[in-house]
C-alpha cells in the first residue's frame, strides 16, 4: 500500500526535478503555465461513460470540480477510468466483468495519481463499482481526495406509479408467468430509466454513496442529491475546492478512514436497509485503507442499529424521496442523537460529523420516508451475516421486506445462473424449495456475478419469499425475497456448498444466524472424496488474471490481499 502523508507537494518533483524541462514541456502543451507549477496538482478522476446513465452526465461534473480546483489554487487535470453497467450486464456472461471492474477502477486511478504525481483528487463516480473502486484507490494512495457521488436517477412513472430497473427485471417474471403482454413489457422497458443518475432504490449505488458520506469522505449531503439537481454542479465545485483545503490542512485519508468511520457506514447501510454488496465494498476499502474491520464487524453493529428507511427494493421510496425530506444527513443527524454515529470523526470538511450535523436540518415533519428509531420497520439491521456447516466462513442474508426469519427445504442445485433459470422459466422451481446456485463466486464465477435476474424471476412468478435462493455469488441491491449470498468458501475452492446435493435438506435461520445442511459426517466426507476441483473457465485475460489473485468473499474479494 501506498502511503503518502509526509510528501505535501508531490508535483515538485515534475517542477523542480532533474527532468524539469521535457516534463514541464509536455505539461504546457496542455496549458500549464508558469505559474501552474507552483501550483498543487488535482487530478479529477471521472468515471464518465456512455456506456450507462449513471455515468452519462459525469463529463459536466468533472469540469465544474475542476473549476473548484482551480479558483482555489490548484492545477487540476482531468483523467478518465472505465465503469460496467451491471444492470445492462444483468443476466448474461457480461456480469462476470462486473465487480472485477472495481479492481480496475482502483488500480487504473492509482496509477495514474501516482504516475503523473498528482497532489491530490476529486474522484467522481455513478454506477455501482465506481464509488468503492474510486474509494480503494483513494484509502490506497493516502492523499488529500474528496469523493462525490454523480447522484440518483428519478423514477419511472406509468400509469401513475413510480417504476425503476428492477420494475423491468420483475416484469420479465411476470411476462413468462402470463401476468403481463408484450405491449406492457414494452411499456415498462421504454419508462423506467427516464435520464441520468444511477439505479432509484437503496440499491448498491446508493447505498454505497450513503456509506462513503457516513464514512466522512463526500461532501454532506452530496450522496442524496439526484443526479439531475442544478445542485450536483455546486457540489461538485465544492469538492474541487475542499481538496486543496484538505493539502492546506495536512488532512488526509487514512485519518478520517478510521475503525469508528466505518462503524458510522455500516450504521447508516442498516439504518437504510442498504445492499448486502456492502459487506464487500466496506471490507475492501477497509483493507486498502490498512484498517481491521471484517464481515463480523457488521454483526456487532448490526445488532443496535434499527432499520426504519421504507426504500425500495423492499419497501416504497426512492432516493429522491429522501432527498426531499431531508436526505441522507438527516438521517444521520437522527442516529446521532440516539448515539448511534461517532461524531466525533473527522470529515473532508475538516470538521466533525457532529459539527457537519449541527448545520444540517432535521427530517421535515409529517414524513413517510424514514420511521422513529422507537417504532422502526424492524429492530435491528435487515443485513444479516449467517454462519454454519454451508458457510463456515460465513453467507449475507437480506432480511427487509421479510415476515418469516426461518426456511427450511429441499435443496434443488444449479452449477450455473442460466441452468437455473431454465428451471425457472419450465416451472420446476416451486413454493418450498431451496434454489442453490454455485460455482459463481469470485474465483468459480469467476467475478461473482449478481443474481438480480434470477430473484427479479422468482418474485414475478408470485415465489417472493416462498422459495429461498442460496448462492455463492452476489446479489443486486434491487433482489429481494429470502436471498443468502457471499457463501464462503465458494464451491470452486472446496468450500462445503460444492458438496451440497440435490434433495438435501437446508435449513436458514435468521434469528439464530445460522445455514445448515443435513447430512451425515460419513456422507458428507464421501461426498468430498469425490470431488474434483474444477478448471479455471478462462486461461487468459482480466477473467483469468482475477481469478488467480481474487480473495475470498469474506475478505471483500480484493486482489491485493496476498502479495507476500
């Protein structure tokens, strides 16, 4: 890991090195002048894409962080990295790509920072891997950075109801159920992403955005603000402005990424009823920030945080709809004066969150958003960690939205997402049944690919919460129903979810924290006798190369976990 706190000016070494001329040279052919290299250097690392409409309006945001940089002293450059679609990568070899790509954001920014020497950085990003990819590199590098989130989308509407992208997902079930027609599956497709911003609902994007603002690194308030808001712009600006504060003030990362900062995240994700994708995300950015904090950790937080944000996917709201309550400080400043937040962490502002709080209004009256902390949706977060003899390492369970807290069925075994979902689509998956997917975890995936098709199919065949889904994959932010993913080990490693077999009996407890198997000692060691490790499904490329490094779920998949 790169630790960079005693080089306050890394650019001098361009300015004032050995290589001063043809280095200064290259820098005036893209307009610096003498003066700019006196200057800090502010790399703006944009995430913009057209690729999807998180990211399509990112171009506009990093010009206005770049102006912020640069009315407050500094010499700012933008420089692009890449971003995966993982709702148009849904459901097809594509979402292999998909969490990969956030070790790509990550090296791809840290190389670049740290190549031209940059000073600092204002990291923008949209869909779902670029806020924790833009995060690592940012907890990697350790130097002054500010991350802004490039907002939500606005909802859909037909026929006078909010739609999302998990609105099409779901109507795909209710289209091969015979619910739907053509002409309305149509309809849904062409309202349901109506511009730019990322995924509606507290799905991974958002969540992710919610955490990194609890975590201290975003400007307040910027996690909620919709994509579309003339605001985003100014906040934008703000960034820009407040990284050369944070070099001024010799404040840098890895002081506020403290132990108690991601305590405050994983509050915030429970208090929302947030996407199990932050177990990952968390954990990674924990470990490139040189923190300890694991999957058991969202546990011990898990325990006194109620959830009370009625948000999709398993409740009403969107994002916007917080926004205009209030907003994700709202929120916060709630939790805080029940003592559920450190306050006392510092803040890209340089300030507390208590001190950022004080100045935030609290949730307007009369609202339906957010529930009291004294009658909450439940009593405790709906991110669930479970452990047993098919996850000794540990699985996520997303409980929001759920009546029941026990299932138990027989297991039908799938070795892949599409011969699951052939099973769906003959009907041969029916109220009752366990429905394991394996074999798609971060090395056997390989890239642990989210099941949102999968879960979206189930609840459009009226199965929510009848059948359970058990998978050592992941799962969008927009899956609902009794889903349990991140089992580790993954079956490509020999972890016991390889030996489960078709017609075993599984049993899911929530309360208990527990996901079991029945099965004999002396069946269950036949069973793993006989097993024969997989090959590797690709030999060359970015596939192969993560296959090969990639960590274990609990561990945050990371790539650079084992370097010794």
């Amino acid at each position: 890991m790169t630790h960079n706190k005693d080089l306050r000016i890394r650019s001098k070494v361009i300015s004032e090195g050995v290589n001063r001329v043809p280095n200064r040279s290259m820098l005036r052919a893209i307009g610096f002048t003498d003066e700019d290299f006196q200057k800090p250097m502010i790399g703006i690392a944009s995430t913009w894409s057209e690729v999807t409409p998180c990211n399509i309006h990112i171009d506009q945001l990093a010009e206005q962080a770049k102006s912020g940089a640069k009315d407050q002293g500094g010499a700012p450059m933008i420089f692009n990295t890449i971003t995966v679609s993982d709702g148009i990568s849904m459901g097809h070899e594509g979402m292999h790509y998909s969490l990969p790509s956030r070790e790509i954001i990550a090296d791809s920014i840290e190389t670049v920072t740290n190549a031209e020497r940059l000073d600092g950085v204002v990291a923008i990003g949209g869909c779902d891997k670029t806020t924790p990819g833009c995060m690592m590199a940012i907890a990697r590098m350790n130097i002054p950075s500010v991350y802004v989130y490039g907002g939500t989308i606005k909802p859909g509407k037909l026929d006078g109801q909010d739609i999302d992208i998990v609105s099409s997902f779901e109507a795909v079930g209710q289209y091969h159920e015979g619910s739907i027609d053509d002409k309305q599956l149509h309809k849904v497709e062409c309202h349901a992403c109506p511009g730019a911003g990322a995924c509606g609902g507290m799905y991974t994007a958002n969540t992710m955005a919610a955490a990194v603002e609890a975590l201290g690194m975003s400007i307040p308030g910027s996690s909620s603000t919709p994509a579309v808001e003339n605001y985003k712009e100014e906040e934008c600006r703000q960034a820009g402005e407040t990284v050369l504060q944070l070099l001024e003030k010799g404040i840098y990362p890895r002081d506020i990424l403290t132990k108690e900062a991601f305590e405050n995240a994983v509050t915030v994700v429970m208090a929302l009823g947030g996407s199990t994708n932050a177990f990952l995300h968390l954990t990674a950015i924990a470990h490139s920030a040189g923190v300890d904090f694991t999957v058991d950790d969202f546990e011990i937080v898990r325990k006194r945080v109620p959830h009370i944000a009625d948000l999709k996917p398993s409740g009403k709201y969107v994002m916007e709809d917080l926004y205009e309550i209030g907003g994700v400080p709202a929120v916060m400043k709630l939790l805080l004066e029940h003592g559920l937040l450190h306050g006392d962490c510092i803040t890209v502002t340089g300030k507390t969150i208590a001190e950022n709080l004080a100045q935030c209004p609290s949730l307007q009256e009369g609202q339906q958003v957010i529930k009291t902390l004294e009658e909450p949706i439940k009593p405790t977060g709906p991110l669930v960690l479970l452990k047993g003899n098919l996850a000794p390492e540990g699985a996520v369970a997303k409980m929001s939205g759920q009546t029941i807290t026990r299932f138990e069925g027989t297991a039908k075994v799938f070795n892949s997402e599409a011969e699951a979902t052939e099973a769906i689509v003959r009907n041969d998956i029916q109220a009752g049944d366990v429905l394991v997917i394996r074999h798609v975890g971060p090395k056997g995936g390989p890239g642990m690919p989210e099941m949102l098709s999968i879960t979206a199919m189930i609840v459009g065949k009226g199965l929510g919460g009848k059948v359970a889904l058990i998978t050592d994959g992941r799962f969008s932010g927009g899956s609902h129903g009794f889903v349990i993913g991140h089992v580790a080990p993954e079956a490509h490693v020999g972890g016991p979810i390889a030996f489960l077999a078709t017609g075993d009996c599984v049993t899911i407890d929530s309360e208990t924290q527990e996901i079991n198997f029945d099965v004999s000692e002396e069946e269950y060691e036949r069973r793993k006798k006989g097993w024969v490790k997989p090959s590797m499904k690709y030999s060359t490329g970015a596939l192969a190369k993560y296959a090969k490094l990639v960590s274990s779920s609990a561990r945050g998949a990371v790539t650079d976990w084992d370097m010794e």
